[in-house]
C-alpha cells in the first residue's frame, strides 16, 4: 500500500503528461490540416485571384460621418402600379415568353447599334437592388476596335492556358457540346463589349467604405442587364474571363477596388448563327412551393 502510494504522484504525472502531449499532437494535426487545405485552394490554378476579396477587413475611418449622411436620407411615398390580376398574368407570361427565347450566342453581326441604346440598357441594369445602396458596379463599355483587339488578345492568352493545362478533362467534355474554345473571334467582331466590374470597396478622400455583398449585387444587376439586352432585340454571351482581371483592368484604366467579374460582347446575331438546341428544365424541376 506504502509502494502504491508512493507511486500514485507519478502516476498521475505521467499520465497528465501523455494527455497534454496527445491534445498538443491533435490540436498541431488540426493546424497542419488547415495549412494544407488553405495552401490547396490558394494553389488552385484555375482560380482568379483577383476576384478574392475581404471586404470585413478593410478599415473603415470616419463611420460616423457615413452614418450622419445615411440617417439624412428621407423616406417618400411609394405607390407602383397595381395592375388587375387578368392583367398581371398577362404580363408576367408575355415576360416569360420573351426571356424563354434568350439564349447565348457566339456569333456577331458587326452592325452598329444606337448608342442610346446602350446607354438605356446600363440605366436598366443600374436600377438593381445592392447592399446598403452601395451600387458596387461598373460598366465600362468599348467600341474601340484596338482596345476590343488588346482584350482579345489577354483573353484568348490565359484562355488557351485554361483549356490546356487548368481546367480538368470532365470541364472540357462539358463545353464540347457548345462548341467551344479559347479563340474569341467575337471580341473583334461584336460592336460593343461590356465589361462589368464589381467594386469590392469605395475609395474616398477620408479612407475606404465596404460595400457590403458586392459580387451579389453586381449579379443581380448583370441579370437584369440580360433582360434589358433580350427585351431591346440583342444578344450576347455571358463570359467569365479567369486570370485576365488585371490586364483588362490595367487596359482600360480602372483602380484597384474594381475587380472583373462578366465581360458580355453585345450586338445583333450574326446571318446564321446557330446556338445549341438545349432545353430547361420545367417548372417543377427548379421551383419547390410550400
């Protein structure tokens, strides 16, 4: 019994030791984990870094300013049109029945299109909701034909890259029924190339401000874009060009809080072009009513 209790401190020192040692080992595994799974997303080479953003990071000085001009915005009637419910049905199958026919299309007609037009359709887009009205958007538009030239270019580059090393044999298969590739003859031929750039934050004299949700915001925006373009007779293809953001930035001027997210080549369909035959699926398939 002595021998027992005198062997009980050590017990228990050893066996304390061993449980600080195994929670140290699982608490280092933990990490190395972590490590390993952040350096495996980072090295993902298909990934655009330049769409990463931490807005929650970024320091904002003065908030107080931002809120005294907030709180003097004033609040106003609002009374939209109530339309009869034979008329509502009317008006949103008329509305399905337009955006039903929208598809993308690669192939462009170099005939002009009125820059009122253009201008109407960025209006249109502008009108979308954005977190805290923040409107995190830009569209640079560009006729220019060596501009539209040095964007191809850029793109078609990182392009072929994607096609052959980035993107998996599973991806490729997927975009061989679009016929598909990295030559961008569009980009020369469309008349107008839509650039929208989402604005990760606002540069002001005082510092920066967030704006909250921004890729959320610009997507909203860029759906109602699709809309404005089909209900005015357009077409175009939406394009997410991987790797090409700061080239393209650089081009054509913008600042650093801007980051690339669509590029939509915009114009009439060329004399016979064709588009895949797909078909949505119905109703039933994408919504669940409860």
């Amino acid at each position: 019994m002595a021998l027992f209790s005198s062997l009980t401190p050590v017990i228990i020192a050893v066996i304390c030791i061993f449980l600080a040692t195994l929670w140290s080992n699982k608490r280092k595994a933990k990490g190395d984990r972590k490590v390993k799974t952040e350096e495996r997303v980072s090295s993902r080479p298909w990934a655009d870094e330049d769409l990463q953003d931490e807005t929650e990071l970024i320091k904002e000085e003065n908030a107080g300013d931002f809120l005294e001009k907030d709180l003097e915005v004033q609040h106003i009637p609002y009374s939209p049109q109530h339309y009869s419910e034979d008329e509502m049905i009317r008006r949103a199958n008329s509305f399905y029945q337009l955006m039903n026919v929208r598809r993308s299309v690669r192939f462009f007609s170099e005939e002009m299109i009125p820059r009122e037009v253009i201008d109407s359709v960025i209006r249109t887009a502008g009108t979308a909701p954005s977190g805290a009205h923040t409107e995190p958007w830009t569209f640079v538009v560009v006729q220019d034909p060596e501009t539209k030239h040095q964007i191809r270019e850029i793109i078609e580059d990182e392009e072929e890259i994607n096609y052959k090393k980035r993107m998996g044999k599973k991806w490729i298969s997927d975009l061989k029924q679009m016929r598909t590739n990295w030559i961008k003859d569009y980009l020369d031929t469309a008349p107008y190339l839509i650039l929208v750039f989402k604005q990760v934050y606002k540069i002001l004299p005082t510092g920066k401000k967030t704006h909250y949700y921004n890729e959320i915001s610009v997507s909203i925006s860029c759906g109602i874009l699709l809309a404005a373009l089909q209900n005015a007779g357009l077409v175009t293809v939406t394009t997410t060009p991987l790797n090409c953001g700061p080239r393209v930035r650089t081009i054509l001027g913008r600042p650093v809080n801007e980051k690339l997210l669509l590029l939509l080549p915009v114009g009439y369909p060329a004399k016979g072009a064709t588009v895949p035959n797909f078909k949505r699926k119905p109703l039933d398939e994408i919504m669940v009513f409860v």
